[in-house]
C-alpha cells in the first residue's frame, strides 16, 4: 500500500519534469533561430577531392549570388541573417537577412515561383511565392528548405553583352529539389551546392521592412 501510495506520489513529479524538459527544448530551438549567421557554398565538382567551399554568398541585384569560380572581383552585400517566423496562417519559419547597414534593413529571403531563384525582399513581393520552412540540417551546419539541404544549385547566368564583345556572368542559387536543372544543364552551367552556415557572434536588433 505504502509503495502504492509513492508511486501515485511521483507522478506529478515526472510530469513536471516532462514538462521542464519540453520547455527547455523550445528555449534552446527559439535560441537557435535568432543566431545569426552567413553563408558560404560548398560546391560539387563530382568528387570530394575537386569539392571546394566559397567565400560568403552574397545580395546582388534581387538575388543570392555565390563565388563560382573563385573570383577576385566578387562583389555584393554579404549575406547575414537569421530564422524569423513569416506573418502567415501557417506559421512558417522564414529567413531573413540584412541587406543595408545605413541604414540598417532588412529583408525575406524567399523562393521565386516561377523561376526557383532565391531572391530577397520585403514581405510584399514575397507573396505568392515560397518562403519557407527553413531550418538547419541535423549536424546544424547547413541551412535546409523544407527539410532538405541538398536541394541547392548554383546555376550560371550570363549578363548582357558590353562593347568589346564582353558580358559579365554571374552564378546565381536557385532551389532545384527535384533535380529538374542539373538534369537539364551542363556542369559549366549548373552546379549542385549545399548553403554552409557560418555562426557570428553577438545579435542586435534590426526591423523586418514590409
């Protein structure tokens, strides 16, 4: 009876532990999502020994940019953002970056529809498009959508001719899950890469433009 009566008495006890357990799980996973963090590319080459990772991936020009090749005169605002719950039924966990230091602004980092590329901006030209889950692999290294975080390409976009017959080209990230790009393009022009996320430290406080 008295053994009855102890374990009738523990239960609230292991409940309340439960409890403190799950709380702790969402501290630690809304703590996450505030960090902030950049991004490099890792990009496949077909064999981990040609296999390289890139500078920061950078906002240009509506869209996320990545160094492919390596190169000297790669320019743009380097990426720097954190998770941040998009304003929608669903609740999804957005993605956000600064795009201005002067002054300081920020932007959606989204899906374009119709194009796949990943793009910035405010919330209205989000809409419509593809803007989440984001989220981070299992080992935390790698920024995922919708779970995965091996859905990336970095795809060649070549700019518009300049005198002297020259044009700049740019490579450009786009969201390809089902492998619909790398099935259709060359290697010189569609790459597969997975978004490296690279942890800063310290956070400060920034407003998410509409």
């Amino acid at each position: 009876m008295v053994i009855g009566l102890l374990a009738i008495t523990a239960i609230p006890t292991v409940t309340g532990v439960g409890q403190a357990v799950s709380a702790q799980k969402k501290a630690n996973a809304a703590n996450k999502e505030k960090e902030k963090f950049r991004l490099t590319a890792i990009v496949e080459e077909g064999s981990e020994d040609e296999d390289y990772e890139t500078d920061f991936c950078v906002l240009k020009d509506g869209k996320l940019q990545v160094n492919v090749p390596l190169d000297t005169d790669f320019s743009g605002y380097a990426f720097c953002g954190y998770y941040f719950t998009y304003p929608s039924e669903e609740k999804h966990l957005g993605l956000v970056s600064t795009i201005s230091d002067d002054p300081p602004m920020l932007n959606w980092i989204y899906i374009n529809k119709d194009t796949h590329a990943v793009e910035y901006g405010g919330r209205k030209d989000t809409l419509g498009h593809v803007i989440g889950p984001w989220g981070w692999s299992e080992d935390e290294t790698l920024l995922t959508l919708q779970g995965n975080g091996e859905c990336f390409v970095a795809k060649l976009e070549r700019g518009e001719e300049e005198e002297g017959g020259s044009s700049k080209s740019r490579w450009v990230v786009y969201w390809d899950p089902d492998n619909e790009m790398l099935d259709a393009l060359g290697a010189d022009e569609c790459k597969p890469v997975r978004l490296r996320r690279r942890m800063l430290l310290g956070m400060d406080s920034k407003y998410v433009r509409d």
